[in-house]
C-alpha cells in the first residue's frame, strides 16, 4: 500500500504531513491555556495514549462508558494536529484534556505563565526507539524508516519525525518552568499501577477510593486496552494504519529492545546516551525487575557486561 507520508517541517523539527499543518502547529505554539486545562506530553511511544486512558478513567471514577464510547483522539485531541481546534470548539468539557509530542522549546511561551496542568510521561528510550520502529512499518503516514540499524542512527540523532528524545525529556524535565507539572513514567505505571493513578488523581486533585482505583487499573490494563476499538486504532482506515502489518498495542513490556539489539548496538547507544544526558539526573528502568538482579546462577554471560543504570 501506497504510503501517505508528507513531511512538514516546522522550527528544525519533521512531523507527518498527514496530521500537521503549518497553521496547525502555529496554533499549537499560539495555544491560549486555560488554568483548568490538562496536558499530557510526551514523546512518541512513551505511554501516552495509556495516560489518555487513565486520566479519562480517574475523572469518570473508573467508570469505563466514555472511554469505550469516545476515541482517544476526541477524548484528549493532540494540540499540534490539524482537528484540535475543530474538536475543542465541538466540546464544552472542563477541564479540557489536550495531548502534545511537541518538545517544551515549542510550547514554552504559550504554557509557562499559565496554571495548566501538565502530565510529562516518559519511557526507557530503547523501549521507546523500538516500539517506534515497529510503529513505522504500520503507520503510513511515517516514512519508510529502512532497516533497524538506519533507524537507530536517526534516533540517536535525533532525525525522526517529532525531533529528539534527547531534547524532549531533557526540555520538559529538566527546564520546563511550568508550575505544575508531573513526570509519570510508563514503567511506573506498569509495575505500580495502582500507586501511579492514586497519584495521578491526587495531582489532578480527584482522589479516588481504593475499588475506584482498581477499576481504574482494570479498564487501563493492556489486555483491556487492545480489546477497545476507542483506543487501538482499528477504527483508522487501512490506509492510514495498516493492522496486517501490526498492532498499536503491539507488546506493552519493559525491556522489549533486548530482542532487537545487537551487543554493539547497546554500547553505541549506552554510550550516545551517557554523552547527551550528562546533566540530567533522571533514572531509567530498562528491564523487567526480575531481570534485573538474577541469581548468580541465573546470570547469562551477556549480563555480566550489562551495566546498570
Ligand atoms: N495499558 C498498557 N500497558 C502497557 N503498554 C501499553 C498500554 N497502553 C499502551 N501501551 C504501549 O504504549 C506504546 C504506545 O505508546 P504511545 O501511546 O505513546 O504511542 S503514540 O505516541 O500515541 O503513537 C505501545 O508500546 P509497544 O507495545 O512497546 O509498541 C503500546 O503497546
């Protein structure tokens, strides 16, 4: 199938043609906030449409009915792309809940003075270089990324679609002069779920009872997910995304990127990693916990190289 990609360049950064205009992305820089607003941003692949969820969840108690009857996309439209407007001014939902990929450079003069809530989630970024490549083979509107070891190479410096990892987690973490900002991350989210959304409801200031909690956490898990046809894309025409050739809720695991690395590829990526997050004092998890720390007896001899971080 013919692929739909059109690039739009916008302040040195790519973006899909399919889903971005120059107006769209000037409106996005131009956004009015409203102190009541929600904004979840994030790289690509990082958690984002999981936050979606949870976030509708913990404002509906757990309720599961609007996020099974309202796409994610109308639910918590993305501010950069060309329907934003289109979908805020159809709704009058406060607080509004918005979504971003755009990197904080971007949206520092339209956020910085406003009380806007903002919900920063992040991911291990080889977990997250990884689930974007197999992304690429689905998603027509991306390019034809190549093979993997072209596609690390982009990563690492930065040139795929949506800019740098580097500077998106370092520009949000590290430099966002945002008042009120929360940093989730997608392994939080996956190995305490429950401590993830109780503070993600307390930051939204909706605290919830501990079976509204869980039915949250049951209606955001991954096999709930990948059943939601709200959620999981299968509403998009095969033109745009292509479900022969994957699935957007394809693993949701930690560490998923041990299978696709070579060891060569993880020390050049360790070490482009080391060089561009030399100032941030941010700590990643890269595999599962049980992973982590095996018996002696149970070391393979690849781990014994591996190092920790
Ligand atoms: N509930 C839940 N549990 C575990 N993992 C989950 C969940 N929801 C989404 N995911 C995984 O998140 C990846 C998609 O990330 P994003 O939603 O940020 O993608 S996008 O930027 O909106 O395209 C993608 O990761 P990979 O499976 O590694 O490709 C999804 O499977």
């Amino acid at each position: 199938m013919a692929r739909l990609d059109v690039t739009e360049m916008f302040q040195d950064i790519s973006f899909p043609g399919h889903l971005h205009t120059q107006d769209s992305l000037q409106q996005a820089v131009e956004f009015n906030f409203q102190d009541t607003d929600i904004l979840i941003a994030s790289y690509p692949k990082s958690g984002t449409t999981w936050m979606q969820e949870i976030v509708t969840l913990v404002y509906s108690r757990g309720d599961p009915h609007l996020s099974q009857t309202v796409p994610n996309w109308t639910r918590a439209p993305w501010l950069e792309q060309y329907y934003c407007t289109a979908v805020l001014e159809a709704s009058s939902a406060v607080p509004r809940l918005l979504t971003t990929h755009l990197p904080y450079r971007l949206l520092r003069t339209a956020i910085q003075d406003s009380k806007a809530k903002v919900i920063y989630v992040s991911r291990n970024p080889k977990d997250v270089m990884v689930s974007f490549y197999h992304f690429h083979k689905m998603a027509n509107f991306l390019p034809d990324i190549g093979s993997f070891p072209e596609f690390l190479d982009r990563f690492l410096e930065g040139k795929l679609h949506f800019g740098s990892w580097f500077e998106h987690i370092i520009g949000w973490t590290q430099t966002a002069a945002v008042s009120n900002l929360l940093h989730v991350t997608y392994e939080e989210m996956l190995l305490d779920p429950q401590g993830a959304i109780k503070k993600i409801s307390l930051f939204l200031q909706c605290p919830l009872a501990e079976d509204e909690i869980n039915n949250c956490v049951k209606h955001c898990s991954f096999s709930s997910m990948k059943d939601n046809k709200m959620i999981n894309y299968t509403l998009v025409p095969q033109e745009i995304m292509d479900h022969s050739k994957g699935s957007f809720m394809r693993k949701g695991e930690i560490g998923d990127w041990k299978n696709m690395f070579t060891e060569e590829q993880r020390r050049r990526f360790d070490s482009v990693f080391s060089s561009k997050m030399q100032q941030c004092s941010l700590q990643f998890v890269w595999e599962k916990p049980d992973e982590e720390e095996p018996n002696e007896e149970e070391k393979l001899p690849q781990n014994n190289t591996e190092p920790r971080k």
